[in-house]
C-alpha cells in the first residue's frame, strides 16, 4: 500500500518536473524573443490593464479616472520631475506641483509649494512657531472636469473636451488671449512662453493612447497617484471609487465635477 | 521667471504656482476702459437724436465722432494682447457658441456699422456740399463717403432723418449691450471671486457712461474754449452727477455685499482690498478720485455758479472721473488676479514701462483715439459756422 503510494508521488513529481521545465522553456523562449524583436514589443506593456494602443481617434468604452492618495503621498517631487522632463515643461510654470501642508497644534495652516514642489520637500518649515500637530502632502493637476470651465469660455474652441473625457488644447488653434487661464478654478493651465498658447496637463494622453500610464503615476515611489479604467470593474480606481473611503474632489461648489479625485483629502485643502 | 513681465513681483500667503503670473494686465485694462468711453459717448450723442433733447445739440455730432473714434481703438489693446493675434479671426470664422468672449466681434461690427452709416446719413448733406468744392483725392473721398448721392433736396434729407432716428434708437440698445457685455465676460468667470457678481455688467455699464460724459466735457472745454455752450455744459455735468451717483453707489454696494454675506470668500477679498489693492482701490478710486468729484459735481449742480467756474470745475471733475474709471478698470482686471485661486495669498504686480503690454503701449493706444479724432475733424466738421440751434443736424 505504502509502495503504492509512494510510487504514485514520484510519478506526480516528474509530472511537475516536466511541466516546470516546460514553462521554463516556454518563458526562455518568449524572453528571447522580445529580446531580439525589439520594435515596439516592450511598449505593449499594458501598464493599463485592457489597454492596447489606440489607433482611432479617440479611445472607445474607457471611462479614465485619477486619484491622488493624500495618505500616501511622501513629497519626493519624482512626479513633477517625470513631468518636466515629459513636456520640457518651462521653468516657472507648472503642469503639476505639490503642496505641502502643515498644521500646528493651534489650527493655524501653513502651505507653501516652493518650485512647485519639484525639487521635493528635503527640508522642514523654519517659520513655524508652534509644534506641528499634523503634515501632508498634496499633488495638484489637472482635474479633467466633466464640465470644463476651460472649454467653456474658449471663443474659437482651441480647448476642447474629446469623447473619451480628456481636456486638450490644440495649440494650432489657440490665440493666447487667457481666457481660460482666468476661467480654470485650479489654476492647472498657463500661457506657455514660447508657443504663446495655453498649456496644461493632460493626463499625459499621449502615453494612455499606448496604454502606458501618465509619467507622474509611473514614476511615483509610494503609489500615490493612480490612474485607471472606471469601466473595469478589476481596476483599482473603480475599487476605490466604490467602496465605503474618505475621497472627495477640489473645489466640489463650483459645479465642474473633477475626473480627478482624492483619498483622504482634509477640509484644509483649497 | 525673470524677464517675464507680467509676472508677481511679490507674494503674500500662498498662491498656487501658477498664480504669479498677471495674465490680463494693462491692455485688458485699457479693452473695456475704451469700450466704457464708447458707450458714454454715444449716451449723450442720443440725448439729442434719440430723446430729442435740443439742450445737448451743440455736442451730439461731436460725441458721435468721439465715439467712432474711441471705437475704432477699441480692438487695438485686444490684439496686443493676444499670444497670436494673426488668428484674432477665427472668433468671427469659426466661433466657439459657448464662449462669451466669441460674440464680441460681432457686436462690436454691428455697432461700429450702424455707428458709421449714422455719421455718414447725418453728415451726408455736409459731404455732398464739400465735394462739390473739393477737387483731387478728396473729392474721391467725400464721393464715396457721401455714397453717390448728390440729392440734398428736402423730401432725401427728410428720409435721411427717418434713417438717422432709427439707427440712433437702435444703436442705443446695442452700445449698452457691447458695454454690458465687457462686464459680462468678467461677471461669467466662476473661478474669480472678485469678478463672478451679476452686478458686473450693472457697474461696468455705469462707469462706462460717466467714463464717456466726462470724456466729452473735457474735449468740448479744450476745444471750444470759450465758445462754450452753457447750457449744454451744464446739462452734461447734470447727468454726469446723477450717473456718477448710480455708479459709485453700485460699486460701494458690490463690496458691501460681498462682506454682509461674508461667505467663504470673504477672508480673500478682505486680504485683497486691505493688501495689494489697498492703495489704487481705498486712496484713489474711492478716495481721491470718487469722494472729491462728487461734492464738486454737487456744488455745481445744486449751486448756480459764475460760468468760468462751471468751466473749471465741470473740467477738473470730469478729467479725476476719467482717472477713477480707468483705477476702477485696473482694480477691477488686475485686482481679480492679485488675489490668488487658493484663497489663501494674494500677488504684488507692476507693469513695466517699455515691454509688449506696458506702460508706454498703453499711453500710445490712449493716444490714438485723440489722432483718429483730430483726422476726423478734417474730413466732418465738428461744429458747422452757419448752424443755430433751432436747425436739425
């Protein structure tokens, strides 16, 4: 009976043994061949689960959503600094930044952002006179309205919102007049020095169409910046945006209703 | 950040990164300071050709002019402004429907149209007498601007007074709609709580018509001097006293809103008026520039003064009426962005003289109007030596 069984065990073994060295083999192979194709192969990483590259002009049955976990958020500044470099943003103006807040044992706040946070918070506040009670940090970009105050005032509709949800600017169209610098409640948007248009993030559209995800989120040390499909019911957003968690968006009054949300955001937070 | 001209020159609290730079400076300043001007002084040209007023006849051609003039600057400190102004026409072409700032080109020409043809209707008897002396170019040019009418006979000028009476009743409602509108575009921005008042086209409005009441009573002292006409004077002071009231009352009501509501805006605003706009706002507009006009437009309206005095007074209050708009345009467009989006600091701003939108352009583009003026004057006569009061023009 023991023999029996015994035997049955080594058999069950060398089954697994062959089935190792398979897949072993099966991976060699498709490693080997990524490594010797190397056109492309890597950027169908589908860093967005479900995204591959998008051909048509605009990126169908996706509904994107982005949220900042404020509880997580260290002020390292890789976000700013992936973002510079991804749209050689000018020095002076910000696609995003990070604030940091500080909260003394007085209720007094104090927030400072300087270089919009790029050269990360390294640091501690000099200026503040009583003992901190609380600190944090809080990434700001563009909020992706679903009513988009920019594309409203627009006159010659250089700002537009796509079908897929993204606010863009096209700079061929754009006059410079600033309107929509004045109109945007988060200040996200600029007139670039040099093109002499009005610039701002865009969620890095760009690499999403690849299925990549936006530079900040791919570069960010502690996941503090998510990005996601809220159509899948797998993804992390979608999670997060149903389940019982503190999150809330900017500014909630002035009615633009923000793609861009944020977990654990305080009431201090303008 | 260096070199870059609109940008904050200091920071209190914390304003968002993006924050220090002014956008809108001096020449936004300038876009509905003109645009007021054109307003007030088509205001008291329709005193006379709409309400039919004969106390205001001796101006009424002139405000006219005044206004075509103003107008025809009106786009100048927009296109300077703008990042690519070669592109200014595809608000005309291609016009975002949503957008408040896209209709202005189009009630700007529809106004500067029915402007231009009601000039020409009311100067065309004038015209066709100067043709018929000029020779050379400008007989060319009084042919065309006459419109190839030589019939002066009285059954034509009879109908020219019909097209002048409509066009003068209809461009009333839309001059106040170009003016309004000016107000509208800072009133509609949601995100400025300076500006998102649906007072704004109210106070925009008001400031414009004294802004253009005074613009007129100083151009009618320089140029007529002693030639004056009192009565039309007086008239002038009278209503730019009583529209004066309506003004400063509804720009010292905004504020006082503001603060009674006390909502969370408040703290902001409080920090704006008493920080960066402490001294153009509180010493000059309210100040200097409201307070000292209104008692001098008071004394000259409630006490019968010598002639010479009505002169001086009527021109020192119009010439600091001028300069209280153009402080209230600059608090109003500059202010608003002084005071950061996150509610929390406000920006110091200078502009520089000599840049793209400096001092020196908009001392310039302010200049131009008088030289359009002065070129008008050649070709219309502002006042015509034969003409009494009892005459229609």
């Amino acid at each position: 009976m023991d023999e029996l069984k015994l035997s049955e065990i080594k058999k069950e073994i060398n089954k697994d043994r062959r089935a190792f060295i398979k897949n072993v083999l099966n991976g060699t192979i498709a490693g080997s061949l990524l490594m010797v194709i190397p056109a492309g192969a890597m950027e169908f990483s589908e860093q967005i689960p479900g995204m591959k590259e998008e051909t048509g002009l605009f990126i169908e049955k996706k509904k994107f959503a982005y949220v900042v976990d404020i509880t997580r958020c260290i002020g390292c500044g890789s976000c700013c600094v992936a973002d510079k470099s991804e749209f050689k943003v000018p020095d002076g103006h910000y696609r995003t930044w990070v604030e940091r807040y500080i909260i003394d044992d007085h209720d007094n706040v104090y927030v400072d952002a300087p270089n919009g946070g790029l050269d990360g918070y390294t640091e501690p506040r000099e200026d503040v006179p009583n003992p901190v009670r609380d600190t944090f940090f809080v990434p700001k970009l563009c909020n992706m309205c679903e009513k988009p105050s920019c594309a409203q005032v627009c006159p010659v509709g250089a700002t537009f919102k796509t079908k897929d949800g993204f606010i863009l600017v096209d700079h061929k169209r754009c006059v410079g007049c600033s309107y929509c610098v004045q109109a945007c409640p988060y200040s996200a948007r600029f007139i670039h020095p040099e093109t002499k248009t009005a610039d701002k993030c865009t969620w890095c559209y760009h690499r999403i169409r690849k299925g990549l995800l936006p530079a900040c989120v791919s570069v960010c040390p502690v996941h503090a910046r998510k990005f996601g499909d809220l159509n899948d019911k797998k993804s992390e957003v979608y999670k997060l945006l149903r389940e019982p968690h503190v999150i809330s968006v900017l500014k909630p009054y002035m009615g633009n209703k923000p793609a861009l949300h944020y977990l654990g955001l305080r009431r201090e937070v303008v | 950040m260096k070199g870059l001209a609109e940008t904050a020159t200091a920071v209190a609290g914390y304003a968002f990164p993006n924050d220090f730079h002014v956008h809108w400076s001096l020449m936004i300043v300038l876009y509905p300071y003109i645009t007021g001007i054109v307003a007030g002084a088509f205001f008291v040209s329709s005193l006379y050709y709409v309400f039919h007023w004969q106390r205001f006849k001796p101006v009424a051609r002139f405000s006219l002019l005044f206004t075509l003039a103003f107008l025809a600057c009106a786009t100048l400190p927009l296109l300077n402004h703008l990042g690519h102004p070669e592109r200014n026409f595809n608000m005309l072409l291609t016009p975002s429907p949503s957008s408040a700032m896209a209709g202005f080109g189009y009630i700007y020409a529809l106004f500067g149209a029915m402007l231009t043809m009601q000039i020409l209707f009311i100067y065309r008897k004038v015209l066709v007498e100067q043709k018929n002396q000029a020779t050379g170019i400008m007989k060319i040019i009084y042919t065309i601007l006459s419109m190839g009418s030589d019939n002066i006979g009285s059954k034509a000028l009879a109908l020219d007074q019909k097209v002048i009476s409509f066009l003068s009743a209809v461009g009333l409602p839309v001059v106040c709609i170009l003016s309004g509108y000016v107000g509208f575009l800072f009133g509609g921005i949601k995100a400025n709580p300076l500006w998102t008042t649906p007072l704004m086209p109210v106070i925009f409005l008001l400031s414009g018509t004294i802004s253009g009441f005074s613009g007129i009573i100083v151009f009618y002292l320089i140029i007529k001097r002693s030639k004056v006409d009192m009565d039309c004077l007086r008239g002038c002071i009278k209503f730019l006293w009583g529209f004066f009231i309506l003004a400063f009352s509804f720009e010292m009501l905004e504020i006082g809103m503001h603060a009674y509501q006390s909502t969370h805006h408040w703290d902001a605003l409080h920090e704006l008026f008493w920080g960066p706009l402490y001294q153009s706002f509180w010493v000059y507009q309210v100040g200097v520039l409201s307070i000292i006009p209104f008692f001098i437009l008071m004394g000259l309206n409630l006490v019968r003064l010598p002639d010479i005095m009505v002169k001086f007074f009527g021109f020192i209050a119009s010439l600091m009426i001028l300069c209280q708009v153009l402080f209230m345009r600059w608090n109003v467009v500059i202010g608003g962005q002084l005071m950061s989006k996150s509610e929390q600091g406000a920006v110091f701003f200078h502009p520089e003289w000599i840049e793209k939108e400096g001092i020196v352009p908009a001392i310039i583009i302010m200049i131009l109007p008088i030289v359009i003026l002065f070129v008008l004057s050649r070709v219309f006569p502002f006042w015509l030596p034969a003409e009494s009061s009892t005459n229609s023009s």
